[in-house]
C-alpha cells in the first residue's frame, strides 16, 4: 500500500499507484498516480494500457489488504 497523492482527482488517496511520468520544462519529471476509481476511469490513449496494469495492481493490493489480519496490536487499547 502506497498512501499518496491521486493526479486524477487531484487529491489525497489511501492508495495510488504510478501511471505516467510527466516531463515538465524544468526540473525534475513529476510522477502522475491515480487512485483505484481514477484508474478504472482513465481509457484510451495515452493513459488506458498503463491504468489497466494499475487497476490490476490496485485491486489486488486492495484484495489482501481487505483480508488480512495479523496478529499487530492496536493502539488505543484499553489500560
Ligand atoms: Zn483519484
């Protein structure tokens, strides 16, 4: 899981995942990730090959996420 930055919405997500490098003029290229609903949005040229992989790495990571549950304590127990 990758917490960051979705370039899609334009807003923070649980997590993202790279779709494309955009070069900019100056300065270092800027990474554009999307968010999983973003993901399942973007089709087409230039984007859609790359968010297919994307959706695929999202729902999986998403899948084991839902389903697992190791034995990690909770903060906020009770004293
Ligand atoms: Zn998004």
């Amino acid at each position: 899981m990758s917490a960051g930055f979705c370039f899609w919405h334009r807003g923070h997500a649980l997590d993202v995942e790279l779709i494309a490098v955009i070069e900019r003029g100056s300065g270092p290229a800027a990474g554009a990730s999307a968010c999983l609903p973003c993901a399942r949005k973007i089709t087409g040229v230039p984007y859609g090959e790359a968010a297919e992989v994307a959706v695929e790495v999202l729902e999986a990571r998403a899948g084991r996420a839902e389903g697992g549950s190791s034995g990690a304590g909770r903060p906020g127990g009770r004293g």
